[in-house]
C-alpha cells in the first residue's frame, strides 16, 4: 500500500540513515561478538574444558617433581607447633592415606600452576560474547585474576590456617590431647586454600564490571548493609567449620575486599561518554 506524502512534512534526504534497515542489518552485530547457537556453545565448552584438563594434567606432572619439598613446605609449620604445645605427631589410620594424601597434594600444587591457563580458557569461552573493546582486557583479565587468586591463597596458607591451627591446640587440657588426622587436617586446609583464593577475586570482578559500566563505586557503597548481610551469609555457607571463628575469619577479609572494590571502582570507574 503506497503512503500518501503531505505538503510541508519532513522528507528524509536521500543518504539519511533508515534505522529500521540498519536495526536489522547483521552488519550492526558484527562489534558485539560471534553469533553461536547452543551446540556450538556446547562444543566450545567442550574444547575449552579438554583444554583445561591437558593444562592440569601438565601440571601436575611438573608438581610432582617436587612433591616432597611441597608437603614439607605444608606440614613442617604445624609439625612444629604440635610438637612444641603437645609432642604428638600427626596420625593416619589407613594404611594407604598417606600415599592418597601425596597425590592429592601434588594435583592441589598442580592445579594452582595450571590457574592462569585455566583462567585464560574460561576467557576465551567467554569473549565471542564480549565487544571488541572488551576482548582487549584478556591479559588484565588472567593477570589480576592469577594474581588475586596467589593472594588469597597465600593469605590462607600463612595466616588464616596457621591461626586456625593454633586455635585447635589451644583447647587442650591435662585431660584432653589433640590428636589431628593427616587426612582431615589436609581437607581443612585445602578448602580454606581454595575459598580464599575465591574471595580474593572480589575487587578483580569489581573491576571488570567498572570498566563495563555496570557498577560504580555509589551504587557499592549505597548498599553497603546490603553486601555485609551477603558477606556473612556466604561466609557461614563456604566455611570449613561451624563455628563463629572460622566464619568470622572468611567474613572479615572479605569486608575488607568489598572495601577495597569501592576505591578499584572509583578509579577504575567508566568514563561517561560525551554527548
């Protein structure tokens, strides 16, 4: 059906922009990453986690060569202040735990080898749905995530565990010795390594979503009591332990990481663009 032209209406010139065809025009999208269907999701997830097993597989291959100084590196500080409070060893109770206990060591200190090149495919998974300005940030991306997770780690081997530890010997009594299980005291420390090396990853997530536009350092502190609310919750569900210690040691560095979000935030905040 023609369309009746009124005297005196705007006519659009010629080379004017008709943003119905360009709404349409696959050319639009070609800046907002590839198109994939749900199988091809599917398959690149399948790529990518193959690839991550070769990266584990590699290292522990490489932890595996120092395997002995790494459970030294673990054990000795507690060793040390079991036998200085009690004079007891640490105990097993079957016959093949310590053997277990040794490739589970060496898979732990090869998967925190293969962290940047895990970190690096979980990026590659993502990017085909990132704009083009957005892939750029692939090397700040596996930099502050690796370097965030070493943090927490660290901060969990030389602080929160060790503090723990003393925290358990200190209960006893002339009645009552403490007596740890390699196997469970290796549990502990393994799931206190890894939820801190998550938590740790709070202000790198806070950057990203800053440099996208997405939060800015008001919105973090406008809902402040809101996030101190979520910090306990998480910190009471991802807790090795049940008690209000443990829980208050996972809830306090994490308050301190929000902090520390707010000022990454601020200064990492997107620019407003001019209009």
């Amino acid at each position: 059906m023609a369309l009746v032209t009124f005297p005196g209406s705007a006519q659009p010139a010629p080379d004017d922009d008709d943003r119905h065809v360009h709404l349409t025009d696959p050319d639009v999208f070609e800046d907002a990453g590839a198109k994939m269907s749900f199988l091809d999701h599917l398959d690149e997830l399948r790529k990518r986690l193959i690839a991550c097993v070769y990266g584990l597989v590699v290292g522990c291959a490489v932890a595996f060569i120092f395997v002995k100084r790494i459970q030294e590196f673990i054990w000795l500080p507690l060793y040390h202040d079991l036998q200085n409070t009690s004079g007891v060893k640490f105990m097993y109770t079957a016959g093949f735990e310590p053997f277990m206990l040794t490739m589970k060591i060496g898979a732990l200190a090869g998967l925190m080898l293969a962290i940047p090149f895990i970190i690096y495919q979980l990026w590659l998974f993502i990017a085909p749905g990132l704009y083009s300005h957005e892939k750029r940030m692939a090397v700040p991306f596996v930099v502050f995530c690796t370097t965030f997770f070493a943090l927490g780690a660290s901060f969990s081997h030389f602080v929160a565990f060790p503090w723990t530890w003393k925290f358990f010997l200190s209960w006893q009594t002339t009645y009552m010795e403490f007596r740890p299980s390699i196997g469970e005291a290796f549990g502990l420390y393994v799931k206190m390594l890894l939820g801190f090396g998550l938590i740790f990853q709070m202000p790198t997530v806070v950057f990203f979503l800053a440099r996208m536009g997405m939060v800015t350092a008001g919105f973090l502190l406008r809902h402040t009591k809101y996030a101190v609310l979520i910090i306990f919750i998480i910190a009471a569900v991802i807790s090795p332990g049940t008690d209000v210690v443990s829980q208050c040691l996972m809830a306090g560095p994490m308050l301190g990481l929000y902090g520390l979000s707010i000022v990454v935030a601020w200064g990492f905040a997107k620019k407003p663009e001019p209009a």
